[in-house]
C-alpha cells in the first residue's frame, strides 16, 4: 500500500496567522531551523474534534521555545484557536495535530538572535487504536543504543526537534530487529522513556514510572497518574534501574500517540500485560472524550 506523502495532501494548514491551502505551506530550504534544530513542535490529538489537553499542548510549546532562546509570538489563547481551527476547517473528527515552530531565514550562522519565529499547525486523521484485545497482547521492546542526555549537555525539557535524532536512530534499529520500539536508559543507565512515549510499570498493583528530570514530562504521563490515583492505586515516580525490570508485573507506554500501549518484552524481561493495564486504556479512553 502507498502511503500519500504528507507534502501531497489536501486541506488547510496554518501557517504564521493564516489558513493556507496544504500544498502551499512551504519553507525556504535556507531556514535556521532545518540547519540548527532550531526548531520546536508538539503532538495532540483530537477526539471527536475536540483537542485532548490543547491548553497544556500549547503552554508546552512556548515553554519549549522559551528553553531554545526564542518566544513564540502567539499567546496560549491564540494557539488554541488555530489549532481548534485547523481541525474544524479540515472537517476532522479523531485526528493528529502538529503545531511546528521554527527560526526562518534572517540568519543562517549559529547565532541567530534576529530570525524571525514561524508557527505552523498542520492535522491529519488518525483514529485512536482502541481495539483493546490486540493492544494487551503487548509489544515487543529492545534496548535503545542512545541514552537520554544529562540536562547539562542538552536541553532536554524542550520538546524539541533536536532531541529526536537520537530516537529515529533507535527506533529504526529496533524496527529493523522486528521491535515495536526501544527503551532508552538516561545517562547514568536508569530506566528513563522510549523514543516517543513514557513508560510505566507496576508491581503489587502500585505503578511505578521513572522520575521525569532529563527527559519529556508527557501530558499523557501526567494523565495516568492522576487516573491510577482516581482509582486509589499507589504511584510511585522513582529511580529505576535496569536489572529492577525482573520484579515487575506489568508494563505499558503512554503518550498521545501511543494512548496506553501494554509491553510483552523488554530485551530479556518479560511481561504479562494485566488488569491495571486494562484499566487504564480504558480509563484513558474515557477521559479524552470526557466534555470539559
Ligand atoms: N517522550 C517523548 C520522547 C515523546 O516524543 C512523547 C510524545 N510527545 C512523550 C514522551 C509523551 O508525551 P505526551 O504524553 O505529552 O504526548
């Protein structure tokens, strides 16, 4: 099957305060952002054509910029709007959103003060996968190669294009080796997220998640905590090491992509996706579709 690339779509993409036919939402192939990663995006989903946590997506996405040294020249109210426009003018239901900026053409050298700051917010369908008897039989995880940086060799609280080179290595050896993903150790070997999804594991019913200080603090992450603490389960975010992966009971990712995703395998350990696992999708599964 051939997949219509994403520069060959119909629709309307915003772009720097406009709604602009898909095919036209261009940039000059001098642009700070694409030599420098300068350069900082976001990843939502909208359920029912309702955006799951917009404001939290968009507060995300200056702060992230903010850590790259340039602002974003739209508020947290004007990003929600766009974004709410976008999926509304595209006629979507259950899609993909990705609010993008970036450094343009001002300045092509490290320094860069005076670029100007483009936004773009481009959607697409992608019905969430909540068929939940193939999701626990769980995927099939191998340790990533790659590291997640210290905090003081990389900025690693921005979500920020820079910090995916590393994730696409892993993730195409992993998909190479026939893996669904690669769990990624921080720099000094703790258990710290995959390529693009948390992780979370548990054992006696309590959930246990590494403590998010090099790495993306995920909105979803922050949603399982509080639905498992709804439930009365205990959560502990805590240093977790590797050889600790024996004892536990159950695994499963999490992010807005991924939603809640049971884990079968993790290099030599295995898991039996559960009922905690369970819950959860389909506690997840309610919430995003839960009016505000
Ligand atoms: N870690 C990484 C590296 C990611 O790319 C993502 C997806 N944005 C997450 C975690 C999960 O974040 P969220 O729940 O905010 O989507």
């Amino acid at each position: 099957m051939s997949i219509l690339p994403f520069d060959q779509r119909d629709g309307v993409i915003w772009m720097n305060g406009r709604l602009l036919p898909w095919r036209d939402a261009k940039i000059h192939v001098l642009s700070h952002g694409l030599h420098y990663a300068s350069c900082v995006f976001e990843g939502e989903r909208a359920y029912g054509g309702r955006i799951f946590k917009s404001r939290e997506h968009s507060q995300r996405l200056r702060d992230s910029a903010r850590i790259l040294d340039f602002e974003i020249p739209y508020t947290v109210d004007d990003l929600d709007a766009a974004k709410q426009a976008v999926v509304d003018r595209n006629g979507f239901s259950d899609c993909y959103v990705r609010p993008i900026a970036w450094r343009g053409s001002e300045m092509m050298a490290v320094a860069a003060q005076n670029s100007t700051i483009n936004v773009a917010i481009a959607a697409w369908d992608w019905p969430s996968m909540f068929d939940i008897e193939t999701k626990m039989q769980g995927v099939r995880l191998e340790f990533a190669e790659y590291r997640r940086p210290d905090p003081q060799t990389a900025p690693c609280m921005s979500k920020a294009a820079g910090l995916y080179m590393i994730c696409t290595i892993s993730k195409h050896r992993a998909e190479r080796r026939g893996f669904a993903d690669a769990l990624m150790l921080d720099w000094q070997g703790r258990v710290a997220e995959c390529t693009g999804a948390n992780i979370f594991f548990t054992r006696d019913g309590a959930l246990h998640t590494p403590i998010a200080d090099c790495f993306l603090d995920g909105i979803t992450r922050r949603t399982v905590i509080d639905l498992a603490r709804r439930r009365g389960m205990e959560v502990h975010e805590r240093r977790i090491m590797p050889d600790e992966l024996a004892g536990m009971n159950e695994c499963f990712l999490c992010g807005t992509g991924a939603e809640v995703t049971p884990v079968a395998e993790i290099g030599p350990y295995r898991f039996r996706p559960g009922n905690v696992a369970r819950t959860l999708i389909e506690d997840y599964a309610t919430e995003v579709r839960r009016a505000s």
